[in-house]
C-alpha cells in the first residue's frame, strides 16, 4: 500500500467517525499538522 492510498483510508475512516484532524490528533495526542500530512500521502513517521 503506497502512502497515498494509506492517507486516503486515513481520511475516509476518521470522516466516517465525524471527526475532523484536530479531534482526531487530539485523540492520539500529535498535531494536526501530522494528520493533514498523513492524509495528504506525506511521510508516515
């Protein structure tokens, strides 16, 4: 799975649970600046 798809899934489950990045970062206590990245294909680390 290329990182792209990986963001995508990413995207598509946090919105099927409405949530948007800011809540989901907040429930995983990192940015939402790393969730955008993630959802964008950025780097996964």
């Amino acid at each position: 799975m290329d990182q792209i798809k990986i963001g995508r899934f990413i995207a598509e489950q946090r919105k099927a649970r409405q949530l948007t990045q800011r809540q989901l970062a907040g429930e995983l206590d990192i940015s939402d600046k790393t969730i955008s990245k993630w959802e964008t294909g950025g780097s996964l680390r």
